[in-house]
C-alpha cells in the first residue's frame, strides 16, 4: 500500500517529458516509460482500453509526452488516438530490436529498445528513429481501395493455381488461366465428372472474385487524371499516385527515390569504395509499379530523356539481359523523380520531351 501512495504522488507531479516505447499486439500493449533523464522503467502489460486511460494521465502528468510504436498490422488508430488527446506520437519503420544478436527478445525488452531510441531521437538524435509516413484519413481510404485491387489479384491467382494442381494431379495440363469463359466451356465438358465438381468450386469462387477485382479497377480508372503521359495508363497513374499518397512531403529527388527502393547501395571503408545493387528498403508496391510503368516508357516515350539517355542499352538489339535489368531500374527511378518533379510543379512534360494524351 505504501508503494502505491508513493508512486501515486510521484504521478501526480508535473514532468518536463515522458517517453512511451509502445509494443503493439491486437489484444494487449507493452509500454516502457521513461520520465526526463530516468532510465527506462519495467515493461507495463495494458489491455487497449486500459492503456489509452493510463495515457491520458501522463498527459495530465507532464507538459510533453512522446510516444512511438512500429508500423504493422494495426494501422494508424492508435497514432490517432494518441494524437487527439494531446500525445507526440511517431510511427516508425519496423527494425531489429536485438541489435546484439543475444537471441533473448520479447515485447518487454522490444517495448524498452523502443522507449530507449525515442528518448534519443527526442534529444536530438534523428538518426535514431526511421520514421514512417502517416497518411490521412482519405489518402488511406484511396490507398487501400488501390491495394486492395492487388489483394484481389493475388487471391485469384491463388484460386487458379489450386485449381490448375487439381487438374495437373489428373494428368490434365492447363495454364493458369484455364477459368477464363472461352477456355472454361471447351475444358469441362472433356472432365471426369468428379473433377469437374471439384473446379467447378474453384471457378464460382474466382468468378465472385474476379468480379469485385473488375468494379475495383473501373473506379480506380474513372478516377484517373484526364491527362497524363502516355505510356502511364489511367490504372497505372492512379495506383501509383494513390501509393505515395502526397507528393509534396519529399523535399528532394534523394528523398523519392530512397522511398522506392530502388537507390543503389554502397560498401565504403577507407579508400575502398563498392557499388552494390539497390537497397529495396523503401515501398515494395511502388517498386513493382515503377518497374512495370519504366518497361512500357520504352514502348511509348522513346523520344523522351530518360529512355534516349539509355537506348544504346533499352533499344539495341544483342544486348545482354543482366545489362537490360539494371538499365530498366535506372529509368524507373529516374522515371518516378520527373513524375515528382511535375506533380510538384518543379518542372513541365515538355522538359522531359514525353508525349501526353488525354483520355477521352
């Protein structure tokens, strides 16, 4: 009882700041705390509910409270949550707690290397937080309409290939798009009626599918920009804009192509310097975007910098494959800095020599 009195009038002081290191799970917080210069306190275990009341009593207890959790399956509520009631809260990058490599982890010690790199990103060390971008309410609605899409993509690729292991168990080879209309009425009638019956389950059910795959991509492409440059595609700018959510929050072409990935590593020691292949530490989704839209540059923008500056490579026959890949990865991440560049207003379509087209 005593040691309760004490810590009650302890919390009832006014601080300067406390830090949250918040390991976050679906059922259950652990939060570290640490107040002003003190060492990190033991891991504390909060239902949701309890932790957002525990919180707004550290609001109540100090003038600044800082908190910050890993970017993951929860989304952004809790950011949200903690916001609203007057909470500095960061989201941050997934990383590898154990930096040691003991091998001894769990969400106390992950909760406490959170609290800990927070109090030093707070003192002013901004090397020690990778932070990550909160979108708002409406630029996630858009986002999760486009990633949904790939969602639906995938599930019905996924239908297929059970569909198409069935058959090929049988001694029936089929490509994975034996569902289609045109190529599903010529191939039941040829099957043994018990594996009919058994695709025949996989194709309702990549028939349900494929039409909401169908109604999402309509919108997406009624949503598109009139004009764009040819080559992008209505489907393929949108996704792509809808992905970086705001093209203003990077202050330089470095910042956008770090957020894609696809800048190139480098191992430097003393006078040693190598060149390595891209980081693929940025948006894996923007990445494969890039990736498809650069290929489809050099079919329509031929003209263009970017596909002139790497012709000899892009266009010219008997070039090797391996030389081909790296050339197509250097103009998708040009290719997504001048999309920067003019969704920014830093530059026009002209200046890149690219064909524009308006839908009609």
């Amino acid at each position: 009882m005593k040691q309760n009195t004490n810590t009650e009038s302890k919390i009832a002081k006014k601080y300067e700041s406390i830090k949250l290191g918040i390991d976050w799970h679906a059922t259950q917080y652990r939060v570290v705390r640490i107040i002003e210069n003190a060492g990190p306190e033991p891991a504390q275990r909060f239902t949701p509910e309890k932790f957002l009341q525990w919180a707004d009593k550290q609001v109540k207890a100090a003038r600044n409270v800082y908190s910050c959790y890993e970017a993951g399956s929860g989304g952004f509520v809790l950011h949200r949550q903690l916001t609203a009631m007057g909470v500095t809260n960061y989201v941050i990058a997934p990383r590898d707690l154990d930096r040691d490599h003991k091998r001894v982890q769990n969400d106390a010690t992950d909760a406490r290397e959170l609290a800990q790199d927070l109090d030093r990103f707070v003192r002013g060390n901004k090397k020690a937080l990778r932070l990550a971008y909160v979108p708002t309410d409406d630029q996630e609605q858009k986002r999760q309409l486009s990633r949904q899409r790939l969602q639906m993509r995938a599930h019905r690729l996924s239908l297929a290939s059970q569909g198409r292991s069935l058959l090929l168990a049988q001694g029936i080879r089929v490509s994975n798009n034996w569902w289609r209309s045109e190529r599903w009425v010529v191939l039941r009638p040829k099957l043994p009626q018990w594996i009919a019956q058994a695709v025949d389950i996989y194709y309702r059910l990549i028939m349900m599918v494929q039409a909401e795959f169908t109604a999402i991509t309509k919108s997406l492409e009624e949503a598109a920009p009139a004009l764009r440059p040819k080559g992008a595609g209505a489907l393929g700018l949108e996704e792509l804009q809808r992905e970086v959510c705001d093209w203003g929050r990077f202050k330089n072409r470095k910042a956008i192509a770090s957020y894609s990935g696809l800048a190139g590593g480098v191992s430097a020691t003393n006078d040693n310097i190598r060149d390595l292949p891209i980081t693929k530490a940025g948006n894996r989704r923007l990445r494969t975007m890039l990736i498809e839209m650069a290929w489809r540059w050099v079919c329509h923008q031929r003209t263009s910098r970017q596909v002139q500056r790497w012709s000899k490579v892009l266009l010219a026959a008997g070039v090797h494959r391996r030389a081909r890949k790296r050339a197509i990865v250097a103009l998708a991440r040009q290719l997504l800095v001048d999309l920067w560049r003019w969704q920014t207003g830093r530059a026009n379509p002209e200046q890149f020599g690219w064909i524009m087209c308006r839908a009609t």
